[in-house]
C-alpha cells in the first residue's frame, strides 16, 4: 500500500480489567486476553452494522478455528485496557482478524492475536458462505 493512502481506524473496545481476572503474580491471567477479544469481536460486528444477533437468527455464528498470539506485557488490576481490532483478509467460510490489547492511558501493548474464523450453520456445525454484508463491511475496513 502506498504510503500516502490512509489505513482505516481500528475498531477499539475499551474495558477494566476486573480483579477476578487477576492471576496469583498480580497480572490478568492469560485466559482473560481470549474473553477480551471475544467481547471485542462482538462489539465490532455491531460496530460493523453485522451484530453477532443478525448472524443468530440466520442459525449462524463464527467459531475460532486457529489463534497465534503474543504476550508482550501485562495488564494489572483496576487498571483500563482497550482492544483494537482490525480485519486482516476474508475468505470464502473464514475470516482473519487481528487484535491488539492496549494498556490505558499510556497505549503500552500488552498481548497480540491473530484469530481465524470459520462461519458455520450452528444446527449442522459445518462451514458455510461469510454473508455477504459481513463480508462487505469487512473489506471496507483492510487496509
């Protein structure tokens, strides 16, 4: 891309971080990072105008097929974070997106993921199409 064209914004989700999350070292247990993205996920469909509701009634969802992820900080107790979320590419049953969770206020990068998608009928749990106003709204947004 050249560097003169603007990439689109991410999608940021913000959050606290609960002390339940916290692990006997005094940072979020790793499992949280997953419930984060999750819920950023979800709000970013919404955000999207493709609520993961919409997809529900059409007896559809996507599940996490494959995560790569990265730990490069922490985030502590009765602190605030944010997730950024960014599609990365669409394909024919799956979708990539891309997740940074962000200490606030200083913006220092906590954990990175990169999350594949597989849409499925949740009656037969098998793949299927990507509809296609998610599909669309999703191309909108690589950059």
């Amino acid at each position: 891309m050249p560097d003169d064209v603007a990439q689109p914004a991410a999608f940021s989700w913000p959050f606290d971080v609960r002390f339940h999350e916290v692990d006997a070292l005094g940072v979020v247990f790793n499992m949280w990072y997953f419930a984060y993205c999750d819920a950023a996920q979800a709000a970013f469909f919404a955000d999207l105008g493709t609520p993961s509701s919409a997809l529900n009634e059409q007896g559809l969802d996507v599940l996490l097929r494959h995560a790569d992820v990265q730990w490069v900080g922490a985030l502590e107790p009765h602190t605030s974070g944010e997730v950024r979320v960014r599609p990365v590419s669409v394909g024919h049953t799956s979708l990539v997106l891309r997740f940074e969770v962000v200490r606030v206020p200083d913006g220092q990068l906590a954990f990175t993921a990169q999350i594949t998608y597989v849409c499925v009928r949740v009656a037969e749990r098998e793949p299927v199409s990507v509809p296609e106003p998610l599909r669309a709204a999703l191309e909108r947004r690589i950059g």
